[in-house]
C-alpha cells in the first residue's frame, strides 16, 4: 500500500492510500490546506485545532451543498425523462389517430 507524506496547517502527516491515489490525496490535502489558511487569514491567532475544526465544518458544509444540487440534479433528470416519454407516448398516440383517420377516409372513398 503506497504511503504518502501530507501537510495540512503547517503539520506533515504520513498516511497509506490505496494503489494509484497518492494524487488524489495530495489534491484533497493541499484543498484543506487552503480553507485552514483562508480561516487563519480570517481568524488571527485562533488555536490551530480551531481552525481545523471550523475547516472541517466548511467541508462537510460543502459536501452536503453539492450532494443537495446532485439530488436535485438528479430529480429534475428523471422529471424530464418521464416528460420526454409522456410527450413521445402522446405523439405517437396522435400519428396513429391521424393515420387510422387517413385510411378510413382512404377506404370509403374507394
């Protein structure tokens, strides 16, 4: 299992990851980094487990956000699936009247 050194708020940690994740890891490190940075800027002289803590709030905060707009994404998908049959169902229903309408007039003028 590959190993992988990572800093976040000014501490180096050594973690395994799976086979082919190590950047991965190193993206997912380097963005919470970011928001304990962004929090020290805001929050001068706050206690770093503070700022980890607010850091974690922010992502998870995040996570739910773009799992609410997946869900939503999601549910307008299948709404428009099933608007998209109903409108085909309803097309083909009206050719069909349209073509029996036809051929009758067809045959009885025959």
């Amino acid at each position: 299992m590959p190993q992988v050194s990572i800093q976040i708020a000014n501490r180096t940690y050594e973690l395994a990851c799976g086979e082919g994740e190590e950047q991965r890891v190193h993206e997912l490190a380097s963005y919470v980094d970011e928001k304990v940075a962004d929090l020290r800027r805001q929050m001068p002289g706050a206690p770093e487990v503070k700022l980890v803590v607010f850091a974690a709030l922010i992502l998870a905060d995040e996570s739910r956000e773009a799992r609410g707009i997946a869900k939503a994404a999601e549910s307008a998908r299948a709404t428009a699936t099933d608007s998209a049959e109903t409108l085909a169902t309803a097309l083909e229903d009206l050719i069909t009247s349209r073509v029996d309408k036809m051929s009758k007039k067809v045959s009885g003028a025959a």
